[in-house]
C-alpha cells in the first residue's frame, strides 16, 4: 500500500466514524429514551439525572463565581454524582454484570446529592430539578 493510498483510506474511516458519532450524539440529544436491554430504565433515568446534574454543576459554578459560598457543599456533591450517573448508565447499556452492584453505590450518592439539593430546592429551581432526578435515579437503583 502507497501512501496516498493509505491517506485515503484514513480519512474514509474517520469520515465513517464521524458520521457514526453524529447519529449517536442525534439519538442522545433527542432526550428520547434509547436503551435496551435489562437495565434501559436505569440507563434511561442515569442519562436523565447527568443532565440535570451538569446543569446543576453550571448553576453552582455560577453562584460561587458571584460570592455564594454556600455552593461549595452542593457543587462537590454534583461533581460526584454525575461521575456515577455516567459509569451506571455505561455499565447499564454495556449490559454489564456488575451494573446492580455498581447501582446499589450511586443511589447512596443519589440519596446525599438529594439531601444537599434538599437545601436550595424552595427558593433555586434547578437545585429542586436536580434534587428530583437524583430521587427518580435512587428508585431505578433500587429497582435494578
């Protein structure tokens, strides 16, 4: 194989690849649920409490930036709680098998993420969004 012919041939499979990605990112975006397999919910509720929790991790940026201290607490919590909700909704589309036991840790880190959002939800909106799908991701853990 030449060189051009080797060039070619890369930009053929990064052009598929991107193309790939694209429709997944699509798929993703649509916030339609699109799991399957034995764990789609708890992958599906996973995907949702991420989102939530980055705008949450936005929010809490925001404020602390601005002098509100008392943000610190929440934004450790949701910095935690993302990390889980990502590996448990992999695990769960993986169809991995130790998504139940992995699932049993990130509705603890859902329960504390609660708790703290608890704190905001009366007077913060997206702290009371984010508390509800750290409450709705608990009940799928506890499901799986």
């Amino acid at each position: 194989m030449n060189r051009r012919d080797m060039i070619l041939q890369t930009a053929t499979s990064v052009g598929t690849l991107a193309v790939g990605l694209a429709a997944g990112t699509q798929a993703l975006a649509a916030d339609k649920p699109v799991a399957t397999g034995n764990f789609s919910k708890l992958a599906d509720t996973a995907h949702a409490c991420v989102k939530t929790g980055l705008i949450c991790m936005s929010h809490c940026q925001k404020e602390l930036a601005q002098g509100n201290k008392s943000m610190a607490e929440c934004l450790k919590s949701v910095m935690e709680l993302v990390a889980a909700c990502e590996s448990l909704e992999k695990l769960a589309l993986y169809g991995s098998a130790h998504t139940k036991d992995f699932a049993k840790v990130t509705a603890k880190i859902c329960a504390d993420c609660a708790k703290i959002c608890e704190k905001h939800a009366q007077h913060m909106e997206i702290c009371k969004a984010c508390m509800e799908a750290c409450k709705e991701c608990e009940k799928a853990c506890a499901a799986a």
